[in-house]
C-alpha cells in the first residue's frame, strides 16, 4: 500500500524505459544461449559489472574508478581466451546477443541508480516487473508457439509464480536497495 501511495505520474515512462532494457537483455540472453556455449554466454552476459561503470561514466558523468581497472583487464584477457580457438578470433551471433544482453542490463543498472534518488524502490521494482512482463509476454506471442494458459499445469502454474515473485520481484527489489 505504501509504495501505491509513492507513486507518481512521472515514474511510469522512466520505469517503462527500464522495462524495455530489461525485457530485451532476457531476449537476447536467451537466444545468445541457443546459439552459442553455456560458457561463453555466461561470461559475456556476466559483463554487465565491467559495463557499467562505463556507462555510469558517460551517461551520468560519474568517473570510473581506479579499482576497477584490473578487473576490466582481467575481463578483457578472458574475453580473449575464450574467443581466440586455434589461431582463429570466433565471435558468432550467440556471443553478439550474449555481450547485448550484458550491455543493455548494464544500461539497466546505470538508469535505476539514477532513478533510484527520487524513486522508492518498491515502485520502480513492482513497474518494473509490470511493464517487463507485459512486454516479455508480447515477445513470446510474437516468437513462440504460444499454448495458451488454460494449458499451462498446476505446477506449471507454481514454477510461474516462483520465478515471478522470487527469483524476479524480489531480484529486482534487493537490486533496487
């Protein structure tokens, strides 16, 4: 009730902004893991912590600080190693939606914090998740073959409402703290 009661008008287009990042980053972390190694998307989707800083630098004017640097260099050499086989560099689409998928999340990250000085973090967590689940849902009716709910099992529906509530709401919601 108290985060209904901090909700304003102007939270709706930024929490929808986010939403949409979000909602692509899972799109492209998924089909980057049909087209390429568990390994390799893992890495490349896990990039979002190097990623970050960057874009906090150039989109909210906040240095990079020097502490981030050697895990930067570290990143860069296992990003090497795991794309150099056999004298040959291979970056497929699989590792192109993986490091879009790592790369937008980090534009995730670097929105919220802004947002997050004027925002309670119920709300942006539950617009959030509002917002990315409707646009999930329209990505899904678009690619997939969509059975419809009424064919979805109880336990299905329990998987569901696992995933939403814990490992979605409540993610976003300790981020967002």
């Amino acid at each position: 009730k108290s985060g209904i009661r901090k909700l304003k008008s102007s939270d709706i287009l930024p929490s929808i902004v986010i939403s949409a990042f979000t909602a692509v980053s899972f799109a492209c972390g998924v089909y980057g893991l049909l087209l390429t190694t568990a390994t390799n998307a893992g890495f490349l989707m896990s990039l979002a912590v190097i990623f970050t800083p960057f874009l906090s630098f150039f989109m909210l004017k906040m240095s990079i600080k020097g502490r981030h640097l050697i895990p930067i260099i570290i990143v860069v050499i296992g990003l090497y190693l795991i794309c150099y086989s056999e004298g040959v560099i291979t970056f497929g689409l699989g590792e192109v939606c993986a490091l879009l998928s790592s790369i937008t999340i980090a534009v995730v990250y670097t929105i919220s914090s802004k947002l997050l000085k004027d925002m309670d973090a119920v709300v942006l967590s539950t617009l959030q998740c509002i917002f990315c689940g409707i646009f999930c849902l329209i990505f899904a009716m678009i690619f997939e073959d969509f059975v419809g709910f009424n064919n979805i099992s109880f336990e299905g529906w329990t998987v569901i409402l696992y995933l939403a509530i814990g490992c979605t709401f409540i993610a976003y919601l300790l981020q967002n703290i």
